[in-house]
C-alpha cells in the first residue's frame, strides 16, 4: 500500500513509497484494531521533519511514515477488543509507552525516557498511508456527529493537556477561579486553545502579530475572543487592558514571547508553554524584575508535550460543545484540503508556503459512509 515517507535527516526528502499492509496479527492478544485512514493533518512538527530539523526513522528502517494528526475508519478487529467494531470513526494517540514509571501507569506523555516513541515523529512510522494497527488501548472513538472535524483532535489534545496540567497546578490554591486568559500566538493551537478557554467560560485576548480585520481576528471573535494584534503594541500593555491574567497559553513557536509572557502573568497565575522551538534563540531579558515577580507573585510556568487519552477524549466532549455552541466554527480551520497520498507534494509545499493557512490535510481517502 502507499504510503508518504521522509529520509531523517535528509532535507526535502519527501516521497511516496511501498510498505506492506498491516494486520491484526501485528498486535498480541487479540487487542488489534486495523484502521482504514480517512484524513492526516500536517503542522510544525511536520515541517520541522521535512527539514530533517527533527524526527527518526524505526530502528531497521531508512525511512519514516509520517503524518500523527489521524482520522481513520475501523476495517476489523481482534477477537479480544469490544470497545470498537467496523465502520467506527477512531483517532489513535501519537505516543507509545517506554519504560519509565510514568509510561508504565499510561502516562507515557509524562515519560522521563531520553529516547521517546511517537507514530510519524519518532522511531514509529505515522498514519499518511492507506491502513495502519494498533492496539485498542491507544485508539479513541469518535462520535459520528463530530466526524467532519475529528482530523483536529490531535491538536486539540495538545490544548486538553496543557489545560488540564493548568488545572492540577492550581489545586495548590485550594480555591482557583480563574477569569481572564491570554492565548499567545492565532494559528491552529492558539485558535484551539482560545475555544477551549471560551468554552470554559474565561474572558480571553488572543494574541497574534497581524493586525485586524484577518481570518484569525474574526474566528477569534465569533467565539467572542478578543483579538490584539502586538504589531504596534506590547503583549504589556495588552497585559494592562485586559489582565491580569490568571491563565496564559503559549503557543507562537517563539521562545521570546515566553519571557513576555512571564511579565504579563497576573498574580498566583500559570502559564503553560507548548511551543516546540528547535532553533538556538538568545535573547536579553530583564531578569530580576521577572523573577522578582513570580516570587511575590506566587506564579508558575510549566511546560507540556504531547497528550494521552484522556485528553483525547477530553477534547472529543469539547468538540461535540462547541458544535452546538459555535456550529461549524472548528470546520473553518480546516483551510487548505490535499487529495490523495499521491499529492504529496503539494501536501508538503501547502505546508510550508500558504501563509493564509490555518490547518493543511490530506484526504486520504473519501469517507464513503
Ligand atoms: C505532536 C505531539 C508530540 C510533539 C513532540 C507535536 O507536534 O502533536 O504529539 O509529542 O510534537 O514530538
Ligand atoms: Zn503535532
């Protein structure tokens, strides 16, 4: 079956290849599930890989499956599993256990393994291929009332995490009633997390570069966001105007918006950093006045990578909430739709040039349902 597939640490070394298909024997005990893909979304991550900035092939291979935002259809599956049957819309998780004590209670997110395993990132091959297994335990359904846009949930996950990580902090002060937030950064995660935080009732500025009216600017305010563009103004006097925040979600790709971003936290407030930034950035910051601020303020900053299932399953409640309370909001972020694996590059080219874009995705294949 076809599949797309990079060369690590070969740049633009994006091709179709040839690999066999999977079957439910790949998986022990009877806990397989053969999945037929419908949809992959592409992000950062995958144009990092594309770089060979990022990314590893499995052992034995010399080259990588990518793709790890999936939406698929259950084909069959293994005598032991009786949560999905055939035909069940399903997303699988993108990371799979190590050995790490975190790893062994299902919190593989959390793993303190140096070497780490994720499907079309790391050491696994993804889901831009026409059938993949895996074991139920990492497989999520889906609700068929939110099949249109469940190709987002794998971001959304990303957003759940951070959220809920957000949530166990705070618990450090026996009472937290959060109001205001600030999301940093408008593309698909900001955007993502400023639905979840509106779903959650807080106020929320979301902050972007481009100045208004734009595409970001309006699906921040249909869900009655604030959109404030830092072209001619400071995350700062943002801060002034609409904070203080008790909540700040990082998610620009910029590693100085973070030390901003620490000024501009209201006090006991946490902000939670999910921005993955290979580069070597150094940056002059004003250092005792911030750390003069997180001491008398009681503020935390933490960081957050990936997501397990629960948040998966977190953001499947959301999506299905926002369909009612914003209908077809999140099918507006899917911008830009590549049809067939066989397109691969203008996948990969949409990826990296289509400024406009919000989410890049290949229709593997139709749903025929
Ligand atoms: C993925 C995460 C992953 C992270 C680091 C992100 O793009 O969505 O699942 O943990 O990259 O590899
Ligand atoms: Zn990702």
């Amino acid at each position: 079956m076809k599949a797309i597939a990079v060369y690590p640490g070969k740049p633009q070394s994006a091709h179709l290849t040839d690999i066999p298909k999977p079957s439910l024997e790949n998986i022990p005990n009877g806990r397989g599930v053969l999945v037929k893909v419908l949809r992959v979304g592409v992000d950062g991550t995958d144009k990092e890989i594309y770089a060979a900035e990022y990314g590893a092939a499995p052992k034995g291979d010399d080259f990588l499956v990518t793709g790890h935002e999936n939406f698929g259809q259950v084909e069959a599956v293994g005598a032991d599993v009786t949560e999905f049957k055939p035909g069940d819309y399903v997303i699988a998780t993108v990371r799979r256990p190590g050995t790490s004590i975190y790893d062994r209670i299902g919190l593989s997110d959390m793993t303190l393994d140096t070497v780490y395993y994720e499907r079309g990132i790391n050491l696994l091959h993804g889901f831009l291929t026409e059938y993949y297994v895996d074991h139920a335990d990492f497989i999520v359904k889906i609700p068929e009332g939110i099949k249109d846009i469940a190709v987002l949930l794998e971001p959304f996950s990303i957003v759940q995490k951070g959220l809920a990580q957000a949530d166990e902090v705070q618990r450090r002060l026996c009472v937290w009633q959060p109001k205001r937030a600030a999301v940093m950064g408008a593309r698909s995660i900001g955007l993502l997390a400023t639905l979840a935080l509106r779903l959650r009732g807080f106020d929320v500025t979301t902050f972007a570069r481009t100045p208004k009216p734009n595409p970001h600017s309006e699906l921040v305010e249909a869900i009655g966001g604030r959109y404030f563009s830092t072209q001619n103004e400071s995350i700062l006097k943002g801060a002034q105007d609409f904070g203080p925040f008790d909540l700040i979600f990082e998610a620009t790709g910029y590693s100085p918006i973070v030390f901003e971003s620490m000024q501009a936290l209201g006090k006991n407030g946490i902000l939670v950093l999910t921005s993955i930034t290979g580069g070597n950035q150094t940056i002059e910051i004003p250092a005792d006045e911030i750390n003069e601020q997180f001491v008398l303020g009681n503020k935390v900053m933490v960081g957050s990578v990936n997501a397990n299932r629960q948040h998966f399953e977190q953001g499947v409640r959301d999506m299905a909430q926002a369909e009612t309370e914003y209908p077809n909001w999140l099918n507006q972020l899917l911008t830009h739709k590549i049809v067939g694996l066989n397109n691969y590059e203008s996948l990969y080219e949409t990826l990296n040039k289509a400024n406009d874009a919000i989410k890049v995705y290949c229709e593997v294949a139709e749903n025929t349902n």
